[in-house]
C-alpha cells in the first residue's frame, strides 16, 4: 500500500515537473519573441528620429535663407537681377 502512495506521489509530482517544464519554455519563448519586437522597434524609432533630425535641419537651413532673401529684399534694397543683368563666367578645362 505504501509502495502505491509512493508511486502515485513519484507520478504526479513528475507529471507537475513536466507541465511546469513546459510553461517554463513556452514563457521563455514568448520573451524572446517580445524582445526581438522591441528590437527592432528600438531600430526603427532610432532610424526615425535620424530622419526627424535632419529634416528640422533643412528646414531651419531654408528658414536662414528666407530670412537672408528677406533682410536683402527689404532693408537692403536688393533684387533679383533681370535676364540682361546676369552674366555667366565659364572656364575652360584645363587639358
């Protein structure tokens, strides 16, 4: 009878053993999968904020050249020269 209770016992504390083994893995794959998401989210958020950088440089770049077309046209008086006032210096290529 003993050998019995024994054997049960021995039975489903092995049956627990291989359930929580197994949650046990199904847990640890469940993680990585969700680290390797936010992985590559972390790459992708980097990459965008790369990209958002240089934008707001071009457009402080083309803010700093209106404001220069606009200090020039306004308190300098400066214009755009006509087709008659432009000239165009070419140099030959030295061979």
């Amino acid at each position: 009878m003993i050998s019995n209770r024994g054997i049960c016992l021995f039975i489903l504390l092995s049956a627990g053993c291989l359930v929580s083994s197994v949650h046990l893995v199904s847990q640890i794959y469940d993680f990585r999968v969700s680290f390797s998401a936010i992985e590559k989210l972390n790459k992708n958020e980097e990459n965008l904020s790369f990209q958002s950088n240089l934008l707001l440089s071009e457009v402080e770049h083309y803010r700093n050249q209106l404001t220069i077309r606009k200090i020039a046209t306004e308190s300098l008086a400066m214009s755009l020269p006509s087709k008659k006032q432009q000239v165009f210096v070419y140099l030959k290529d030295k061979e």
